[in-house]
C-alpha cells in the first residue's frame, strides 16, 4: 500500500486547499453570483485503497467518493483490464461512484480499472482528469508497463480513443478470437499506457473497437500492430509521467511522455471474396463490386446479349466493376445476368463460382424511351460531354473530357485549340489526347507545346464528332481557360533529392486532406507547384514499394504494414507558410525520410 501513498498525499495537498477557497460554491445547485466554477471534480476516498490484493472474485465492489455531486456522462468510458465479456457496471449513488461487475474476476490477477473521459461535475459539465486504479486478485500487483501512440496510417494524426491489446498467446489470429491479457484506451493524444501487468512476451495489437467487445472485426474495424514481440521494462508507478493524468491541452507535458513504440491503424483488404453489391444505373448500365481487391472474372453474361456488345471496366483495386451494353434496341425493365468469378469458398480458397441474378431498373432511371414528350430533357437525346480545365493544374492536368456513357464514334481531329495572345492574335495549337488508364470515359488533351502566360486557350468540341452507345450524337461545346497572372500567387520549386525508390510526392493545404497538386517519381528531380495563394502548407510523401502508384494498406495475417507515409519537416514543423508572390525553393532528401 505504500507504493500509492504519494499520490494519495499527493492529491489531497493539491486540491484540499481549493476546496476551503472555493467553499461559497453549492455543489448541487448553481450560484446566485460569483465567479463560473472551473475546477473540475476530483477524487477524495477509494475503497478499497489502490493497490488492494486479496480482492475477491465474486461480488467485487469498488466505491470512489468525488469532492462534489458528479454524473457518469459516458459509461463506456469506464475500462477495465483484462476486459471481461461484459463491460463493468458503474452508477453514482451520492457523490460515490460505485463500480460492480456482472462476471466473476479471475484469481491471482491484477487488474486495472480507468476513467477517461467519463465523469463531469453535475453543475458546469467541467471533466473529470481521469484515473487508473490498481488491484488485484491474487497476494501482489503485476509490476511493469508498455507505452506508446497510435496514428493514423495516411494522416498519420493521433487517433483518441483507440484499444491498445495486449496478447500472451502469440497466435496471429488470436486478436480475431480471443480476449485480450490486458488493454487500454489512448487519450487525445494517440499516447497510451498499460501499467501494472506481468514481466513476459507479448503480442501487441491497436484496434477503433467499435463494438467494445476488444476483439478486431476485420471487416468494419481499423487495426494496427508492431512486428515483433514485446517485453515491456519500465516499472509501473503512480508518480511517472506516463501514468499521470494530465490536461490534453499541456503540449509540453502530453509530449514529453515516453513512448515506446509508434504504431498505425488501417483498413485491412478484405481477404474473402465474393459479390457484394449490384445495381442497374440506367438502361444500359449497372455494376458489380465485390467484398476483396483483385477479382478475378472469367465470364460475364446478358441474355439477350452478345459478348461483344458488353462492355466492362474494371477500377485500380479492380473491387468494383462497370458495364454497358452497347446495343439500341428497347431494354427488358429486368435483366438477366449470369457471372463466373473466383469466390471465396467455406474452405477459404478460391473456387470458379457461377452466380445469376437480375437486375430491375427503377423509374427514376429510365430514359427517354419510357418518358412522356413533355419530360424529355437535352441529356436524354445527346451524347453529353463534361468539359473541364483547371487554370492552376491545367499544365499538369490538361484539358478532360468526360462522357456519360461509352463512346463508339470519335473524332478527336474535329477537337480545336486555339490560344489568342496578348495582342489578340489568334493561332490553333496542336494537342494530343489521352484516355485515362482508369475511365474509359474520360480523356486528357494537352497542348503540344507550353501554354503561355498572359494568353486566353479555348478548346472547342464541334457538333456530331462522337456518337455513344445511346446512338446519341454531342452538341457543340467549350470551355476556356487561362493561367493564373495574380502577381501575388506563390510557386514551391522541391528539389527532391537521394530517391532511390519509387514514391508520391503531394502537395497539402494546412490540415486539410485535399491534395492540390501530386507527383509519382523514381528519381532525383524539381517538382514545381505554381499558382499558390499565401497560407499553410504540407508535404506529403508515401513510399510506393510496389510501384502501383496507390498507397495500399497492410494485413495484420501476412505481417505487411501499409505503405509508410511521412509529412516532410521544416524545424521539426509539418507545416510551413508560404509568403505572398514569392518563388521558394526547398531542397527534401528522401534518404533522411525513410531510413530503412
């Protein structure tokens, strides 16, 4: 009991001073007059003491008496560790908080229970600090403890209120199945502690358990997990910094809090593969995505349909897949379709599957074959074109083209750009055109040579020069674009330097996730992103070890961690500021980022 006696003389030296200043304030009702009370609750008697032994296992109770009235604002909140099926029972009775379990306790166990987030004063809503408190079941408390933080894999910002789990069973699946030998929350900031458990090996996991039941659900649940095993060597004890509850708006204290290990949640890629949803869009269109990436489909049939009337196309992760037919005789309102694809079969393997089902179109989805002549719209009898250029990217970007639906006619030499310069003279430019890798609706046409500042680029689709699946032929269009001339727009010029693998390079306003600007490289070169207004700004950049160009996530059962991710620093900062109208010039080298 000694060992805890600091922290209890502790306290009481802290706050029973402020109790006699603070004795005008009624702690059941608010004040006539004075000044707002911002002092949150705090603890003044445990029983038992901290640090009991011999606890029994059957109809344990522990009551926690707070200087004032307080209410249990988040129940949850209240965690025990190791957890049980059912999570501990807490209700105020008076100023006590009392805490009871519905399950028995194991014997010779130490066992840890903390508020974080749980408690507030019934007057001014002020949050209790939170508190881990220490018995055990058995003759002695368990000695060591484990620290660390969680993030977020892309973001790699903390995450608050994620499960750190602490296996002995060095199973893999064991986070699947099994409850865990001890857990904890992290605070705000990502940091946690799990204090008072036993000198041996441990596998470590960190789940966003949404279901509290301290086991990964892989399928809506974020995971995150160190490598190798664990053995934890610091001693756990009330009066080191790490076991202190502090204000998550201390930085300076929050931060220097050891942690020991450094770890990041992700999405685990569904491993069992099978189709999950299908939907008819229109007519002519509908998709399929399935549970896993890489779907494998052998066959796809229409009845009704040849072969070389369907056409498919399948996304990067190729988890979601769109067809049409391209066909113009009247649709049936259901369609039969019959896919043969490698589905995850009861024995976990892959197997050739054969699925039928039926697609009906709803009404709002009809087109204007169904439509009364007063409801058809331009869209229903034209091949519609969305023409879009970006002053700021267009550069890298270029011109995009995208249609509704599949195109079966095309003439892209019909396509005009023309640039008209400062003096109003007037030139066609030649241009190429592109069709993105990834939407086969979609195309790039960039000018041959540099655009010019100071000149007007129009780009100009004239009638009938595509027709689509619909047998609808485009309507005359344009759209027209300039670069930016603002005088007080900025440019970065990264020298990117020591790249000796391939990564993505972007550009990131302040704490915003939008990407303004990105690059794939695999070798020294000066990105250049122009056009800035004067703000915060961040560097990302993520490694791309398989070259797929995405930043694809881990699996906890084949040991691989998704792809690193790190936000260039300047003085130990994330985020700089880039002046008005300047041209910067920021050397990174990639071999000090990510040291193998």
């Amino acid at each position: 009991m000694r060992r805890f006696l600091p922290l209890i003389l502790a306290v009481a030296a802290t706050f029973l001073p402020l109790m006699f200043m603070h004795s005008c304030a009624n702690t059941t009702e608010a004040p006539s007059g004075g000044d707002k009370d911002t002092i949150p609750p705090y603890i003044i008697d445990i029983k038992p003491l901290p640090g009991a032994t011999q606890v029994p296992v059957k109809d344990a109770k522990f009551e926690f008496t707070f200087n004032e009235y307080v209410t249990l604002k988040t129940a949850t909140n209240v965690f025990l560790s190791p957890p049980q099926q059912k999570p501990p029972k807490a209700r105020m009775k008076g100023k006590d908080l009392v805490v009871t379990f519905e399950e028995e306790l194991k014997p010779n166990t130490t066992y840890t229970l903390s508020f974080t987030d749980a408690i507030a004063d019934a007057n001014e809503g002020n949050m209790f600090a939170g508190y881990t408190y220490v018995f055990s079941t058995g003759s002695q408390i368990d000695s060591m403890m484990l620290t660390g933080t969680i993030l977020d894999c892309n973001t790699l910002t903390p995450i608050k209120g994620a499960t750190v789990l602490l296996h002995k069973s060095q199973r893999d699946s064991a986070v699947y199945d099994t409850k865990p030998y001890a857990a904890a929350k992290t605070d705000d900031w990502g940091f946690f502690v799990l204090p008072f458990i036993q000198d041996t090996l441990y596998r470590i996991y960190a789940i966003k358990d949404a279901n509290n039941n301290n086991i990964l659900e892989p399928d809506s649940e974020l995971v995150g997990f160190i490598d190798s095993l664990v053995r934890p060597v610091q001693v756990a004890h009330d009066t080191v910094k790490e076991m202190l509850k502090y204000d998550m708006l201390d930085t300076l204290r929050c931060l220097a809090r050891n942690s020991e290990y450094e770890f990041v949640l992700f999405k685990e890629v569904p491993s069992k593969q099978m189709i999950m949803n299908k939907e008819r869009l229109s007519e002519r269109a509908a998709y399929i995505t399935f549970a896993a990436q890489d779907a494998i489909v052998d066959k796809i049939e229409v009845q009704g349909y040849r072969d070389n009337q369907i056409i498919t196309q399948f996304n990067l992760e190729r988890d979601s897949l769109e067809l049409w037919l391209n066909s113009r005789r009247p649709f049936p309102d259901t369609m039969k379709f019959s896919i043969d694809y490698y589905k995850t079969d009861s024995l976990g393997s892959l197997s050739l599957t054969n699925e039928k089902f039926n697609l009906s179109l709803a009404n709002n989805k009809r087109t204007f074959s169904k439509k009364s002549r007063r409801d058809i719209k331009q869209n229903d009898t034209s091949c519609v074109i969305t023409l879009t250029a970006d002053p700021k990217t267009v550069e890298q970007n270029g011109f995009i083209a995208e249609f509704n639906y599949p195109i079966i006619y095309e003439n892209f030499d019909k396509i005009k750009l023309i640039s008209v310069n400062p003096r109003q003279v007037e030139e066609e430019v030649k241009t190429t055109v592109e069709r993105d890798s990834l939407n086969l609706r979609k195309y790039i046409i960039r000018p041959v040579s540099p655009m010019q500042m100071g000149y007007e680029y129009t780009l100009k689709i004239p009638h009938r020069g595509f027709r689509d699946i619909n047998g609808h032929y485009n309507d005359s269009l344009k759209v027209q674009c300039s670069l930016p001339t603002d005088d007080k727009l900025s440019t970065l010029n990264a020298e990117i330097v020591g790249v000796d693998r391939k990564i993505i390079v972007d550009l990131l306003p302040g704490e915003k996730t939008d990407v303004l600007r990105s690059y794939v490289i695999d070798k020294d070169q000066t990105l250049k992103f122009p056009y800035l207004s004067a703000g915060k700004y961040r560097i990302r950049i993520t490694e791309d070890k398989n070259r797929n160009s995405l930043v694809d996530t881990g699996s906890l059962l084949q040991h691989k961690q998704p792809e690193r991710v790190k936000f260039y620093e300047i003085n130990g900062e994330r985020i700089f500021e880039i002046p008005t109208g300047s041209e910067l010039v920021q050397t990174i080298d990639i071999s000090t980022i990510f040291i193998d």
